[in-house]
C-alpha cells in the first residue's frame, strides 16, 4: 500500500508539551501522517518534521482562535520584544506571534489580517 505525501484533509496538530522539537509552540500545523508513535507535521518553508505522538494535540479541523502562550521561563528563550508581557497569542491561520494586552474577546492577526476569538478557557502547557 502506498501512502500519501499529502497532508490529511482536516488534521491538525500542535505540541501539548513544552519540548524544543522545531515547532513554535502553541502553532497549528497539517497533518501529513499519524502513527501510534509519531506525528508527521508540515512545517511551512521547512521539511516535514517529526514528533513523538505523546507531544502533540490533534483535532479534525482547522481551528479557528487564537492559542494563549506563556513565554518560555528557560534562559536561553529569545527575549521579549518591547511592549510584550508574560504572555502572547499564536494566530490559528498564518502562526505569526503578537503581543496580548487586555483581555479582548477577539484579535486581528498583523501577518494574515484575520479576526479570530481568543481561546482565553484553554489553559495551554498550563495545569489543567
């Protein structure tokens, strides 16, 4: 049987751990293939990258709200651009990463010029 190189119509994923394995954390990124024990993930301008299947969150749509990110604690984590705070929001359609002030039901993307919710109930690489 041949499998297809094409990613899976519907599936997407994202890391549900805070592991360093290439992906920015809190993105959304197509499916290209599951298996018990990894994730085959199609990382825009990049190669499919692979993932233990335990890092990673899928669902059968696209989702549609922004991801709420706490910035990393490590010391080696890029430095926060002026204005940002503890935490940033993760676009569901391009990935771009913008800074979060308030607490606005919705945002406008600055890459993609989207307006998408804010998904404040998930509590993302937090305790749940």
């Amino acid at each position: 049987m041949t499998q297809s190189r094409e990613p899976l119509p519907g599936q997407w994923a994202r890391l549900n751990a805070d592991q360093s394995c290439g992906l920015r954390r809190g993105a959304w990124y197509r499916v290209v293939r599951l298996t018990p024990d990894e994730a085959v993930l199609q990382v825009p301008r990049r190669e499919q990258v692979r993932v233990p299947r335990r890092y990673v969150e899928t669902l059968s749509n696209r989702p549609r709200h922004w991801t709420v990110v706490a910035r990393p604690r490590e010391a080696d984590a890029e430095p926060a651009p002026v204005g940002w705070h503890a935490r940033y929001a993760v676009c569901p359609a391009c990935r771009t990463r913008a800074p979060i002030t308030g607490y606005a039901a919705d945002m406008r993307c600055p890459g993609c010029d989207g307006v998408f919710s804010i998904a404040w109930e998930e509590k993302y690489l937090t305790a749940r």
